[in-house]
C-alpha cells in the first residue's frame, strides 16, 4: 500500500494533503523519514508515525454473505443468458464467489471482496473442508464409499483422501479439502451410479444451517473472526 493511500484510509488527512505532509518530512516509517511519493508500506509490520505520534494501521472494511444457492444460478459474475448468484444478492458492494457450486448443484456459496480470504479458500493447499450431501438415483455400495473415501483416479489424476459417510441407502455426506470440477459427480458415475441432488452444506466453519433457498445473509462478526484467522 502506499505511503500517502495508508495515511488517507487511516484517517490523518486526505490523500493529497498526505503528500504535502509526506514531502514536509511529517512522516517516518520504520524510524526512517520519508519524502518520496509512492513509498510502499506494509499495514501490518510497518510502523508508521506522523509528528512523532503513532498511526494506527487502517482496518479494511469487507463484506462476507453466505448463499443458499438455489438449481439453475450459475455460480459466476457474469453469464449472457444465465441467473447468476450475484442477482440474488441486491447490494451495492461488488462481491465474488468462493469457489465454484455447479448450475445443478445447491446449497452453500460464500461472496467477499476480501481477495485474501477468497484466495485462502479457493486453493486446495490450504486445507479448507467443503461437506457436501449427495442423493444417488440407485443404492450406492460400502465399496463405493470406501473407493471415493479413498481417492479415485479421475481424468488421469487421484482425487485426495475424503471422509465419507452413508446417510441413506442411495445417500452419503462427503467431504472435501479439494474442488475439482464436477468431482462429486465424476466419483458417482465411476460407481456406475448417477447422482440426483447434490447440495453443499458447509465451507470452513460456515454452515448453511436454516437459510432457505434463494436466501442470503451477512456473516456473523464470530463467524468471521474464524474464517478469517
């Protein structure tokens, strides 16, 4: 972040006047006085003081919204001919989705603009949970289970160790620190099966719980506090 963008969304003055003030020899990063324009700081190891007193760092301001995304919205900013996941989400703010819930799929989305925490839980080495519960159209064997707990070779690649559950004869809860593309489904039709509903019910600590389909809300401040620790 630079110099004069830290001073202005921590309150001192304006950007502008954060030059001026920066140019004046006012401002010391690090013990060291600064009087070039565009010097980069770090919020959160830098020290930051202006005539000789201390500037808090600036708290960013994001946005957290979970979803219950109803079959048929497309997971995406933008599609022609399609009911994205942002038109069920009437806010000012520009959000993104985390991760992507196929257009037959339902359930759980998260949206934030903190491109931190999205890319966190977009990347797989991070090892976030995703749990999903998956209705089959035929019974679906222990074997079976067993294999996708284990891991399956799709399009070349094993798919990583998943914890899986029977919950009914022809359904299971599964869970992933991984999001292949369509993956449930690809594991489903190795067991020569189909799935029927797939519906995602939690990412990280944040469950769908009662929200209702088309539903949205803001995450809670605990909520967030764990997500984004």
């Amino acid at each position: 972040m630079r110099l004069q963008k830290f001073l202005a969304h921590a309150g001192v003055c304006s950007r502008r006047k954060a030059e001026t003030f920066i140019l004046e020899g006012r401002v010391k990063v690090n013990e060291v006085k600064i009087t070039t324009l565009g010097t980069q700081v770090d919020p959160e190891t830098d020290r930051v003081v202006f005539d000789n007193k201390p500037v808090s760092p600036p708290k960013p301001e994001y946005t957290y919204i979970a979803v219950n995304k109803p079959r048929g919205v497309v997971t995406s900013c933008s599609q022609k001919n399609a009911r994205i996941i942002l038109d069920l989400v009437p806010i000012k703010k520009r959000v993104y989705p985390i991760g992507r819930l196929d257009k037959d799929s339902v359930g759980l989305v998260l949206l934030t603009d903190d491109g931190e925490l999205h890319n966190r839980l977009s990347h797989p080495s991070h090892n976030h949970e995703k749990e999903y519960l998956v209705k089959t159209f035929a019974p679906i064997g222990d074997e079976d289970l067993k294999a996708m707990a284990d891991g399956m070779v799709i399009e070349g690649v094993k798919t990583r160790r998943a914890k899986v559950e029977r919950v009914a004869k022809n359904q299971f809860s599964i869970i992933l620190k991984q999001g292949r593309n369509r993956q449930i489904r690809k594991m489903v039709d190795q067991t020569n099966n189909k799935v029927d509903t797939l519906k995602r019910i939690r990412m990280a600590n944040i469950n769908l719980g009662g929200l209702k389909e088309n539903g949205w809300r803001y995450l809670t401040d605990q909520e967030i506090k764990v997500l984004t620790k």
